[in-house]
C-alpha cells in the first residue's frame, strides 16, 4: 500500500492512474468498456487521449473486452517490468517531504516504544496516543512462554 497526501491533484492524480491501467495497457479502448466503472465521465477525456498518443506512438493494439475474457486467469508472467513504486503518491515535493519526515518521525517513535517495552518497561509511550501501549500488550508479555 501506498499513501496518497490529503491534497486534492495527489488524490484525482492516483484516481486517475487507477482508472487509467485498463486503457493504457490497450485492454480496451474505452472507459465505458470496462464493467463496473460508472464515475470516470470527468477524467474519460483526459485518459483515453493519453491512451490514444501512446498506441499511435507505440504501435500498441487494443485487446477488448472478448480477449481479455478468454485468458486464463491465473496466467502469471516470467518477469514483470515495473518501475519502482513510491514511497507515497503527493502532488509536491512539499508535501511529500513532509509526509516522509512525519513518516520517519513514527517510525523513530514506534521503534523507541518497542524497545522500552522488550525491556519490561510497562510505561512506555506509544506513537499513537489512542493506543496505550502498556496496557495493550500487558496481558500478552505476562502470558507464559511469550517475550518481548
């Protein structure tokens, strides 16, 4: 799982990728072919454009809706050639360095809380105030055979 920032060009920018796979892979040609997807007449436009540029550009055929069916579905691939995934879909840098610094903050905390608690410490805080840590795993660290 990725996280998406709460900006509103981060959320519609992963929304579209989303909707975008099935005709940027030359599944089909258009939104409306695939089953189920009902809420894309905003972005149709913009995907299928960009879908259409590279297919005149790559050379790339459309599968359709009829291919796609009668392909096993449990075909998998010898190798898949897929770029890196991000650590977090944002629609700055801004604001993806401050998820990630926030991210590492927890990270940092979290880390900390664990190891107070490996170490008996029954007030150790957790990152997260809704979870008080040493209540928690109270009864779990009691229980016979179990050691942090």
């Amino acid at each position: 799982m990725i996280p998406v920032t709460d900006e509103e060009a981060a959320e519609v920018g992963v929304f579209k990728y989303v909707l975008s796979q099935s005709v940027r892979e030359q599944l089909i040609e258009q939104l409306q072919d695939w089953p189920g997807i009902h809420c894309v007449a905003s972005l149709q436009e913009d995907i299928e454009a960009e879908a259409a540029a590279v297919s005149l550009e790559t050379g790339a055929q459309v599968l359709g809706v009829e291919a796609i069916l009668s392909r096993d579905p449990l075909y998998r691939p010898e190798k898949l050639a897929r770029p890196p995934a991000p650590l977090v879909h944002a629609a700055t840098q801004a604001a993806g360095k401050a998820f990630y610094e926030a991210y590492s903050w927890f990270l940092g905390a979290f880390r900390d809380a664990a190891e107070k608690l490996r170490r008996r410490d029954r007030v150790a805080a957790s990152p997260l105030p809704a979870v008080p840590a040493s209540a928690a795993l109270r009864s779990w660290i009691g229980r016979p055979g179990r050691d942090l």
